[in-house]
C-alpha cells in the first residue's frame, strides 16, 4: 500500500492542528512505523482517548475513496515525503501530516517568504498600508503569505497578485471550500498566476469548525520568514498568528497606527511591548532578515548567510551534521540530546541558514 494512505491515516488518528505531530514521527519515524506500532500495542503517551478510538475504527485502505476525490478534483495531496511538501515546515513540533494543495506546489519551496496578515475589518489607512507594501515586496520577488480571508488576508495575496507574483494561502476550511465565498474570484487568481492554496482540511470535510481558522494561523505564521501585521485590534485571530511567529522564532513587525484608532490597537500594543519591530517599508523586511537596506533581498547568496549566535544544543547538532541528511534518531544518537531539543535546535539552525531540512525529517549541513 502506498505510503500517502499511512500519512493520511495518522494525520486523522491524531486530528487535524494536532500538536503532537513531531512527537509521534519522532516515536515512530514515519507515518507506516506508527500504524504498525499502534497495532502493535504501543501506546504513547500523547495519545489521547479520541485518538485511540480513531485508531481503532480506521484502516488506511478505507481512505481510497478520499484519494479518488482529491484526483477527480486536481486537488495535491502533499506528505512530509512529497518534494513539493514546504521544507519550512518539517522541523515543527506542531507540522501539518498531510497538506491538501490546489493551484502550483512548485512555489511553496525555493522563495523568500513574507507572511502578511491583518484585521478583517481595515481603516482606509491599513487597507492602503497592507497594499503597497505588498505590493513592493512581491514586485521585488517575495512570496506572500497569508489567509485569503476578509481583510487585509485579501488584500495583500491581491496585490500579490497584481504584482504577478505567486502568493500562498492557508485555509481553515476543507480544500473544496473557498470562504469567504466572495474570494472566490481571488482564489482563481491566485491558482491562475503561479500562487498555491493548502488546508489540512480534505475535500467533503465535515468536522466542527470551530479552531479550525486558529490552528491554520500556525501555518502562516510558520510558512514566512518574518510576520507582517498591517493592522490589527487588541484582540484578534491576528493576535493569534503572532503568538506562533513567536513560538517558533519568526521575527514580528507592525505598522503604527493613530493613537485613536482602535484598529490599530494590537498593532502599536506589539510595538510598544518589544513584541514588535517597526514597519514602513520593505527595507525593515530586508533589516529584519539581517540585511542592508542596498542588498537585494530575494536574491541573497545562500553560500553566505548570516549566523546569528547558536544555543549549545543547536550547536551539537550541528556538530554532527555533514553533506549526508541526518534524520531524528541519529541525531539524538549523535549528540545524546532528547528528541524534543533536537527538534528545537532544527528549527533555530533553519532560521540561521546553518542546516536545510530535508524528506523524512532529515537535517544537512548548509556547507
């Protein structure tokens, strides 16, 4: 049996936005060794009763007919083994098992990446912000990214586009659904020009929505290099995506907004908290990424990045890495460092250029 029915069979057993994702690859290496663990009569500890029960009730071979639909459809069903699977996203403790992809995979790897989100309900003066930046930033080669959703979701992935460059969008919906319905217009300009749409969320999906759109803010935020808020309230799903940005080290910049407008509220909370760096033009990106402001972003020497300082244990890591890729156990072989560090470390070691991530959960040396 083909491997994508074990990735889309624990994907399911685990449930979708599942936090323990990592955790389960790193117990079981791949989504066929934990099919044949938990029939085997393991039972690791972040499996949880639903869990259990999923796992008892279903079959990978039962899923054929979910693959039959994603084909008949045109829909990608990308895995952690797929080639056009994002890399971005493998060193995650919280990585998305299976990615349902409508439009051209080839851009979700390869760019540089600017995620771009804001309020669903902009002034004139965020609306015009998220614009032209974005504008600016994909007109110099960046791939935005964002939700697709009211706002300045829109907003920016349509700039995006009128720059004719591609943009990636992250649903909280089932792939087959465009929401809001208004964007579908949007969503095919984004498939027409080179862009790429993704949910976890299969066609014909009929689970409760609710944390759906809170647990795909992840992938934005996880999909850029840096997050962009143009505009936001105190409280907000925007407020949410930041929250990711910051747990897996992405660096944040706001725009300012009027002291009086309470759209701008969350935007100048972050910037007065240090939570966030200021942001008016692409330049700040470039500045946020380690670059001057005359270097050319998009196209940076990747021989040459800039290292930032390593923690000890991303420092072992990359100790033991070579030209070969090195998968998860041996790393922790090589090192004796647990599982949940080395994962840490990939992703700080990603971040520094130092290590590219690979098939399989897989780490190699930059150099």
């Amino acid at each position: 049996m083909d491997d994508i029915y074990y990735w889309m069979w624990m994907a399911d057993v685990l449930g979708y936005g599942s936090q323990h994702t990592g955790e389960a690859l790193a117990w079981a290496g791949d989504a066929r060794g934990f099919y044949h663990r938990i029939r085997a009569g393991g039972r690791p500890s972040f499996l949880t009763r639903g869990a259990l029960e999923r796992s008892e009730a279903l079959e990978p071979a039962g899923l054929a007919p979910r693959l039959d639909a994603c084909q008949r459809l045109g829909t990608a069903v990308l895995t952690p083994d797929d080639p056009d699977y994002p890399q971005r996203f493998l060193p995650l403790p919280d990585l998305p098992l299976v990615l349902y992809a409508t439009g051209k995979t080839a851009c979700l790897n390869g760019g540089r990446y600017v995620a771009m989100v804001g309020t669903r309900r902009p002034t004139p003066y965020g609306r015009r912000a998220c614009r032209e930046l974005s504008l600016s930033l994909a007109g110099q080669g960046a791939v935005i990214v964002s939700g697709m959703a009211d706002g300045l979701d829109g907003v920016a992935q349509a700039a995006a586009v009128e720059a004719g460059a591609p943009t990636v969008a992250f649903l909280g919906t089932g792939i087959d659904k465009t929401y809001p319905a208004a964007n579908a217009g949007l969503r095919a300009d984004i498939e027409r020009t080179g862009g790429a749409v993704l949910s976890e969320y299969p066609p014909g999906f009929a689970g409760k929505m609710q944390g759906t759109f809170l647990a795909r803010n992840r992938l934005i935020a996880a999909m850029g290099e840096v997050l962009c808020v143009a505009e936001a309230s105190g409280r907000s799903g925007t407020m949410n995506t930041v929250g990711h940005a910051e747990r897996y080290g992405r660096p944040v910049l706001a725009v300012p907004g009027s002291i009086f407008s309470r759209a701008s509220a969350g935007t100048n909370a972050l910037l007065q908290a240090g939570r966030a760096a200021m942001l008016c033009s692409a330049d700040d990106v470039r500045r946020a990424l380690g670059l001057a402001s005359e270097e050319n972003l998009w196209q940076n020497d990747p021989e040459e990045p800039a290292v930032p300082s390593l923690t000890v244990e991303a420092q072992k890591v990359l100790g033991a890495l070579g030209p070969d890729p090195m998968y998860l156990e041996d790393i922790c072989r090589a090192t004796g460092l647990p599982a949940h560090q080395v994962l840490a470390a990939y992703t700080e070691l990603e971040l520094a250029g130092a290590a590219i991530p690979g098939p399989g959960r897989s780490l190699t040396a930059a150099r």
